[in-house]
C-alpha cells in the first residue's frame, strides 16, 4: 500500500512539474508576442506621421502642441452588402506622456467589393477629449460625414477633417491624404491586452 501511494505521489509531482515545465515557456513567449505587438504598434505610428508630415508639414507642429493624438492602422474588406475591418493604434497623451493601445472595428453595409487599408490620426486640442478617448472609446456614426478643410487657425490644419468640436482627424490612403472621410461605423475601445 506504501508502494503504491509512493508511486502514485511520484506521478503527480512528475505531472506538476512537466506542466510546470511547459507552462513557463509559453507564458514567456506570450509576454514576448505583447511586446512585439507594441513595438509594431509603435513603429506603425511614426512611419504614419513621417508619411503625415512630408504630405501636411504644418501638421508636425499642430500635433507637437496639441492635447494628445492617436495613430490607427485599419485594414478593411467589402463583399457585396456587408463589410468590415479592423485596425489597432496607440493614443499619445502629450500632458502625461502615457501611451494607451487601443483597438477599432469597422461596420459597413450598402454594396460593394474591395479591399481598403489607411491609416488615422487624430489630434485632440483639449486634454479631456484625449482622456475620454482613451477611457470611453470613440464611435464614428454610419451617418458621420466630414470633408477636409482649412479652420481659423491660417491653414494649420489643412488636410484635417473636423469630426468634433476641438477634434481633428487625418486619413492617409497610400496616395496620401484622403479629402473625405471613409471610416465610418467604426468604434475605438482600449486594448486590455497591451495596457
């Protein structure tokens, strides 16, 4: 009887520490796999605004003196009636130099078939708008239509789409800055995975 509880006690160690053995690996790769998913994330936004600033170079100081400002990446399908995409991004609160990831999704109907890919900017004049961004999310109506268009501050902000009061948004196509705004029916939520 002491044999066989002694048998049985060496297999459940044994079990416990192969799970052990195999567990610590995967969770390390998982935390390495984060951390690559935020520097791609980090690398994508500079790559935006340098692509931002040689199409709108006022945009560079408009950004440098703003609030806060986000930086998307969208990738988009269309097929027939429905549609969708989906794109990650990260927020820069230039007050506390946080930096939040954040996630989009993409909701389309009416017809049609294609592919789109463009990248989002948004600058925010206001501290609280960037706080509410990164806290509440943002929800782009199916209905939202803005144009780009010069404000009262002498052009700085050519190339931008108003979309609130004191909230600015650029969308680059790989021809450069959109003029009319395509992303539409898209929700902006924290990524709980990477904060």
């Amino acid at each position: 009887m002491k044999a066989q509880k002694c048998f049985f006690m060496a297999i459940a160690l044994g079990l416990v520490l192969t799970l052990t053995v195999t567990a610590v690996p995967l969770w390390a790769s998982d935390k390495k796999g984060i951390e690559q998913e935020k520097t791609d994330i980090r690398k994508m936004a500079k790559d935006t605004l340098s692509r931002l600033y040689k199409f709108q170079p006022s945009a560079k100081k408009v950004i440098s003196k703003s609030a806060g400002y986000a930086v998307f990446s969208n990738f988009g399908m269309k097929i027939l009636f429905a549609g969708g995409g989906s794109g990650k991004g990260i927020v820069f609160d230039n007050k506390t130099k946080n930096q939040t990831f954040m996630k989009m999704v993409e909701i389309q109907a009416g017809l049609g078939l294609g592919v789109k890919k463009f990248k989002l900017v948004w600058v925010f004049e206001n501290y609280k708008d960037v706080d509410a961004f990164v806290k509440s999310g943002w929800e782009l109506g199916g209905q939202t239509s803005a144009a780009a268009k010069l404000n009262d501050q002498g052009g700085a902000l050519a190339g931008a789409m108003s979309v609130s009061p004191g909230i600015w948004l650029y969308q680059l196509t790989d021809d450069g800055l959109a003029l009319e705004l395509t992303a539409k029916g898209t929700k902006y939520y924290k990524d709980d995975d990477l904060n």
